[in-house]
C-alpha cells in the first residue's frame, strides 16, 4: 500500500474542512456586517432628522483606537483591522449622505 495516496487523500479532506470552516466564517461576517448596516441606517436617519453631520471623526478616531486594541488582543494585525474599520466607515458615511440629501430633496 502507498502511504503517500493515504497521506495526499488526508490532506484533501483537511483541507475540504478547513475551507467549510472559512465557508461558515465568511457567512457569519456577512450576517454581523448587515446588521451593523442595520444599525448604522439608523443613526444616519437620527443625524439626518437631527440636521447632524455624516461623518463625526471624533468617534471614528475612538472606533480605530478601540478596534486596534481588539485586533492586538486577538493577534490580528491592528493595521488591517484599521484598514477594514475605515472600509466601513466610508460605506456608512456615503450611506448618510445619501440619507440626509433624501431628507433634504
């Protein structure tokens, strides 16, 4: 018997579960990112009712700090959850935009 065919058809099945794993992952951030849109429309229609701006950088600039600690905590790269935050943020301030100029129009 080829051990070399066992060990090859072990790792294609690791592998198989290890992708199902990401698979899995990925549907669960998909799921927390539209409720945290959710969310944020609903602060965008606040601000928008409330004539207050889109953007706050003061917040934004405590939610990088914040995310950053988490990141080291997690020993995620603090730059690329940086990076992902601002990703987001631009997409909830295009967001508010958008809502503040169907408010006003």
């Amino acid at each position: 018997m080829d051990d070399g065919h066992a060990d090859d058809a072990a790792a294609l099945e690791r592998l198989r579960y290890l992708r199902g794993s990401i698979d899995n992952l990925d549907a669960a951030l998909v799921h927390l990112l539209a409720e945290r849109f959710k969310a944020t429309q609903q602060v965008g229609e606040l601000k928008a009712a409330y004539d207050m701006p889109p953007a706050d950088p003061r917040r934004e600039a405590e939610q990088i700090a914040r995310l950053r600690q988490m990141a080291e905590e997690a020993h995620l790269d603090p730059a690329f959850a940086e990076k992902f935050l601002k990703f987001i943020v631009e997409e909830v301030i295009r967001h508010h935009k958008a809502i503040a100029a169907d408010r006003s129009g």
